[in-house]
C-alpha cells in the first residue's frame, strides 16, 4: 500500500501544479455605472439655495449621487409639499428616468436625455404634460425651467423658473425630512 500512495500523491501534486500556474488572474469587478451617460447628471448634485422667478430663496435642496449610478434630490421648500426624486440612466432604452413623489401625495415618472449640454425631462404631472430643463451656468449655478402643455405637447407654456445656486460652505444645511 504504501508504494502504491507515493506515485499516486506524486501524480496527483503534478497534475495540479501546471494547472494553477497557467490560471489568469481573476479580471477585476466591472463598474456598472462607469459609462459617460451615468454621469452626465452629475452637474446637478450638490447642496442648493434655490431661488425663483423675482431673486427670493425660496427652498434648499440636496442632490446627491446614490448606489453607484443614481442622483437622489431632497426638496425642501419654505412653503409646500417638500418631496424628492430618483434618477437614473436605463442604459437599455437610452434615455434617463426620474421618479419624483412629494409629500402631498403626488408621485410622476419623467423621460428624457441630454441635448447639447441641458437634460430635458418629461412627464404627465397632475394632469399636464410637464417638460423640464436642466441648465448648468457657468458660474456653477444650475436652471430649472419648467413648461407645461395641455394639448398633448402641440404647445407649451412656462411653468415654474428655478435658479439653484451653491450653498455658502461654511453656513449649516438643513436635514431633508422624511
């Protein structure tokens, strides 16, 4: 028995070593969210004083990048519904999703993409069919313009004209409410 052991353990210590010697190192994780389209929201995160139409603050919001490829929003406005939204690049259908629900009970499922360098959402929102711009300034300020259209988008009209602006550092930042 014993003689018959030793050629087999030899046999077996051989057949094994070439084997580990010619394995390729494990590739490293692929990101899922490294492609350019994930990130071509990235202009909106930040904390944000956010102004409208006549110069007056008139909410902070928070905008945060989330789970790897998505951009979370806080809304909290002085008066009204605070509320938020989901948003995400859906690298099969091309185009990037925005989810928003606020604390009124309103909830709306966006569409839309990058042309040139605004992103343009919509979505039916409360009844209207709602269109959304994204502009970047740059002085590091980002535009939120807003139309609406009753006739299936044939026409619009302006809806709501935001202006975020960077929050001063240094100056304490609300905590978005749940």
């Amino acid at each position: 028995m014993r003689n018959i052991r030793r050629p087999l353990a030899a046999l077996l210590s051989f057949a094994a070593g070439p084997a580990l010697a010619v394995q390729a190192p494990a590739p490293p994780p692929v990101d899922p969210c490294a492609a350019a389209e994930f990130h071509q929201f990235d202009f909106w995160a930040g904390q944000w004083d956010v102004y409208g139409p006549k110069g007056k603050q008139v909410a902070n919001s928070l905008i945060e990048k989330v789970y790897g490829c998505g951009i979370r929003e806080n809304w909290m406005p002085f008066q009204g519904a605070g509320g938020g939204s989901l948003n995400i690049y859906v690298p099969g259908a091309k185009h990037w999703e925005q989810f928003w629900i606020d604390s009124g009970g309103t909830r709306a499922l966006f569409v839309g993409g990058l042309k040139g360098k605004d992103m343009v959402i919509q979505g039916e929102w409360g009844g209207p069919l709602v269109r959304i711009t994204y502009t970047p300034g740059a002085d590091g300020s980002v535009r939120q313009f807003g139309e609406q259209s009753t006739d299936k988008g044939k026409t619009w009209a302006p809806s709501f004209d935001l202006m975020y602006k960077p929050h001063l550092s240094g100056t304490a930042f609300p905590t978005p409410q749940s």
